[in-house]
C-alpha cells in the first residue's frame, strides 16, 4: 500500500514539472506593456525574458501579436452551490469564468444552508477541490448571531467574512446595531459588506406600488434601490470602520455620492478602507431597463449615466480600488418573472474581460489599469500568497488574449448552467483565446482540459 502511494506521489508531482514556453507575448503586467517570452514550470512561471528564451520544451506556444496577462482574480461571485444548483454550480461557474479569463474566484455565502459555520464554510471548500477549474476562495457569513464562528476564522485560509447590510437570501441581513458593533470590533480579518439601508429600499417599494400598482418594471428599481438608501449603509460601514480600526472592503459601489468616503492618498497596501466597482456598473445604466429589463436588474441597482461615468473615473484615478463581477446567475423562468418577483443578479464571469476590453477600445481604460484592477490589486488587497501577477516564482495564472479578433455572445457559446447573458447579442472586438491555472492549459480556444482542478487560495496574513 505504501508503495502505490508513493508511486502516486510521484507521478503526481512528475507530472506538475511539464514545462510550457509562451513566445512573443505582449506581457502587461505592472503598469507597463512590452515584449517577452515566459516559461511556465510546473504550477509556477520560471522564467520571463525579454531578449527571448531558447531551451526545449514540452509546449511551445507563438503569442505574435497577442496580449498575456494575469489571470483576474474576482472577488466576488455567487455559484449557487450548495442548495441552489438549479441555478449555477461551482463546476458550470467556474468553466465559465475560466474561459472568460477568470482563474481565481471568492465566492459568497448566501447559499442554501448559508456558510456561516465553519463546518458549512469547510464543506464548501472540499466541494471546489473536487470539481472546480478556477483556484478558489469562500467567505464566511455573518448573521446577528454567529460572532463566536467569525472569530474562528483563520484569516491565512479564508478570503475574508462577509456581512450583508442590505437585504439577502434567508437570514444573512446582518441588522442589529450591537451585533453590527461586535463584529466590526471582534473580527480580526477582512470584512466584506454590501451596503443598502433595507428599511429605506422597503419604504422606497411600498411607496411606489402605492402610486403605481404592482406592475411596476425594472425602470423603479433605481428609485427603489436608490443612492440614499446605499449611501446610508456604505457611510455607517465606514462609520464603524474608523470608530474600530477594521479591515473594511465595500463590494459593488454604484453610485456618484458614494464615492466621496474612499480616497486615493495612500497606496492600496496602507488602506483600511476598499471599495470595489462590478463589471456591470461600469457597463449599463439606466437607459438599458428599455431594452434589458429585468436582465440587468442587480442589487445594489444599475443607476444613472453619471454615476457610470464616475465609477470608470474613480476606478482610473484609484478611489475605487478593484473591478469584480458579483456574479449571481438565475433561471430564465425566474428572470421572466413581472419586475417584483422576479430576482435580483445574473452572470457575468465568462464575459467580464470582454467587456472591460471593450471599454479600453472605447478609450475609457487602459490595458495596464484592467490588469491593476481585476489582478494587481486583488492580490495585495486580499494579501494572496503569489498571485495576480506575472512574475518568476509565482502560479502560473495566465490568460492570452487577440485584441484584433471579434466575438459574438449568443445562445451557442453561453457556458453558465442559467443559459443566457446580459451581453446575450454583444459583439466584441476581442477574444480570450487560452487561460493558464496553476501552469496548466485549461481552456484552449473553444476546448477544456479538465485533468487537473484549481488550488485553494493562500493568504500572507
């Protein structure tokens, strides 16, 4: 027995020592673009040269006229695992967010039962180590009454603890000011809030039913869900933040007025207080309810031109520090649903590079800021061991990308288990051609290699 065992050993790692050349790659990495070749060992990039690297090698791919960048690290997703894989499972999540560039993710805990245990968490993690293509990382969810599983967070294995203070599935709303007080004092790792004042959205709905009757649509959801409402929470999250020197990180700000409680004045590594834009506040607005309905109904909610316009500024000029998704997938059926009933969320990790290199087409983002934001930055602020860069010694995350290819979003090519998009019709001008997980090819142009899974994620905390 011990032999077979150790024959697997070894033929295990045996097989992590393939060795892969990338040629004549445009790097972007590290706030600049040029011209290298990089050679993957194993997991880990062990070499990056700009003059060029000549040794055999066990793959040899031409990258002439492509653009290699970091895998994106998203911070936030939803995969519907455990309890709601009618709508999303973390294999079916996690393809497509591979095939979308994506090779690490931070999922959510608002499932069904909701990870707010540390066995429930636990078993969430085993779950992604048998199936999962991305690396991974889970948060641990807070209720009003849980702070003695919070503190038993160990913060070098988790990605951090997640409170909603607006409303969520089952009993996740975290609304009682003394829990509130505990966990931002107590909780020694990164918290991770969604911010929307839920008595004001409440107020806000029953205000405009009682003008307008039930079959009100999408159009009212940024009046329902709007920027008072989220000002409110994000202002006390902050609030509590200074008052108890907590690690505090605001997922998905969507409005102008928000804005005003982050700063740019130190570098990321010395901020106690983050702030994350999605890929879909910096994409639509309200004019898109015409035409997309309940489509791109999310919460906190798509809302005005101008606070679009102000969220891609302060992701350029570094008040917002990270882009991510908030990836949340339902069935079409529930999507059909009138405006009330039906649920807010949709998916966006096979689509969010296209997008944001779409916006750089437009003029609105530099490829080195996309890659500061969606890789760099992930990275120091979750403090993730070795990764969201491309360097000698670190996981060789990778995704190549054709700037000069064009890519049509429909029916066919759609991987999430939902089936549909809200880019469903979007013709972008470029294409995600091959992702690298821990140095193996995983997706290759239309095709996967799913012999080996993706890692769970390390933090130097």
């Amino acid at each position: 027995m011990k032999t077979k065992r150790y024959l697997w050993r070894y033929l295990y790692f045996r097989s992590y020592m393939k060795t892969t050349l990338i040629k004549n790659a445009k790097l972007v990495n590290e706030g600049e673009i040029f011209h290298a070749d990089v050679l993957i060992k194993g997991p880990f990039i062990e070499k990056i040269e700009r003059q060029g690297i000549a040794i055999p090698c066990d793959v040899v791919i031409d990258a002439q006229g492509k653009y290699l960048l970091p895998g994106l690290i998203d911070d936030q997703v939803h995969f519907r695992e455990p309890g709601l894989t009618h709508k999303g499972e973390i294999y079916t999540e996690a393809k497509a967010a591979v095939a979308g560039g994506i090779t690490s993710f931070m999922e959510m805990p608002n499932t069904s039962p909701s990870a707010t245990t540390i066995e429930l968490l636990e078993q969430k993690y085993t779950r992604a180590s048998e199936c999962s293509l991305a690396n991974y990382s889970f948060f641990m969810g807070t209720t009003n009454t849980n702070l003695d599983e919070l503190l038993k967070v160990d913060p070098s294995n988790v990605c951090g603890v997640k409170i909603f203070m607006g409303s969520s599935t089952g009993d996740m709303l975290v609304d009682d000011p003394y829990a509130l007080e505990q966990i931002f004092a107590q909780v020694k790792t990164l918290i991770a809030t969604h911010c929307e004042d839920d008595p004001m959205v409440k107020q806000n709905q029953a205000k405009y039913i009682e003008q307008y009757g039930e079959d009100i649509d999408a159009s009212y959801h940024p009046k329902i869900r709007n920027e008072e409402a989220c000002y409110k929470s994000s202002s006390f999250a902050v609030e509590l933040a200074k008052k108890h020197n907590t690690r505090l990180h605001i997922l998905h700000i969507s409005t102008a007025k928000e804005l005003a409680l982050f700063d740019n004045s130190k570098p990321l590594h010395e901020k106690k207080i983050t702030a994350e834009a999605c890929v879909h506040h910096m994409w639509f607005s309200e004019d898109d309810y015409a035409t997309k309905g309940n489509w791109i109904k999310w919460n906190p909610a798509v809302k005005k031109m101008s606070d679009r316009d102000a969220i891609i500024e302060a992701v350029n000029n570094n008040v917002i520090d990270v882009i991510a998704t908030d990836h949340a997938p339902h069935t079409i059926e529930e999507k059909s649903h009138k405006y009330l009933k039906a649920p807010s969320g949709g998916p966006l990790v096979q689509h969010s590079l296209n997008a944001l290199l779409q916006l750089h087409k437009q003029g609105k983002i530099s490829l080195e800021k996309i890659v500061e934001k969606a890789c760099h930055n992930v990275a120091i602020l979750f403090e993730i061991d070795r990764r969201g860069y491309i360097r000698e010694g670190f996981y060789a995350d990778l995704v190549l990308v054709d700037l000069n290819q064009s890519y049509t979003v429909n029916k066919e090519n759609i991987l999430y288990k939902c089936g549909w998009s809200p880019f469903e019709g979007q013709t972008f001008d470029s294409k995600i051609l091959k992702t690298f997980v821990n140095g193996h090819l995983v997706y290759n142009e239309g095709q996967f290699d799913e012999s080996k899974k993706g890692m769970r994620l390390k933090f130097n905390r």
